[in-house]
C-alpha cells in the first residue's frame, strides 16, 4: 500500500505498471480502463510503449477520448462532478435533489461534498453514519491528479 497517493496520471501508470509487471512481466499487454480509469489505461499504455512494450488492445468505456495530439480532457471539477451526479439521481428518482449549482458556488470542495451528503442522508439515500467515510472518499475523488 502507498503511504500517499500518487499526484499526477504519470505517477499513477507507473505504480499500475509495477503491479502489472509482477503479475506479467513483458507484452504484448491488453488493457481497459473504465470512466476516470480510461484515462489512466491510456497513459499506461503510453508510458508501456515508450519503453518498447506492445499494447494489443487497449479498450476505454464511457471515456472521453484524448484529443488528436494524445491529450487527455481537463477532468472535471467538484461541482461539476457533483451536479453530474445530481442529474444522474433525478432522472431516475421520483424524488428530485433539490441541491443546485447556486447552493455549492463559493463553497471549498470539501463543503461543497458536505452539502451533497446533508442532501442525501435528508432524502434517506445515506444514513448519517456513514458520512465520514463517504466524505473522505469523496473528498479525495475531487482532489485534481
């Protein structure tokens, strides 16, 4: 286990490299990354190339693909997130989230979360004790790589 997670795509390919690696030391390599883990499978993928490995497959679902010159889209941020999951819910719910992108702006990621989970554990989709641990989850997915 890492004792802190890593800062940037690169990083992030190269501890998922190693683990790779443990497991099948050469190529050719099939990879797939799903959602965020998309972006991450190409940069795995990039950095196996560069160093003369061959990828056979590489699958992203529900990704945004990279740009033309390899680049991968600006991740999304905190609110944006939040009120992709809040659009999400409402279009499946009887019960709409009334939480709306006024109520986050000028709010700190983490209150932003915070006012999120209120929300949630108020229409009964999470209990109240379990907000710390979904806070810190939270919290670490609006962190920028």
């Amino acid at each position: 286990m890492l004792e802190h997670p890593p800062s940037s795509f690169e990083a992030l390919a190269i501890c998922h490299i190693q683990a790779i690696r443990r497991i099948q030391p050469h190529g050719p390599y099939r990879l797939l990354g799903h959602s965020f883990d998309g972006w991450i499978a190409f940069e795995i993928a990039l950095q196996l190339q560069a160093e003369g490995e061959s990828v056979s497959t590489l699958v992203l679902i529900d990704t945004d693909e990279p740009d033309p010159q390899g680049h991968m889209p600006k991740p999304l941020n905190c609110i944006e997130t939040i009120m992709g999951l809040v659009d999400i819910y409402n279009i499946i719910s009887k019960q709409p989230l009334s939480l709306t992108k006024q109520n986050l702006d000028g709010l700190e990621a983490d209150e932003q979360i915070q006012c999120l989970l209120r929300t949630l554990i108020n229409v009964g989709l999470f209990r109240s004790r379990h907000q710390s641990y979904c806070f810190r989850v939270s919290s670490a997915s609006c962190k920028p790589i």
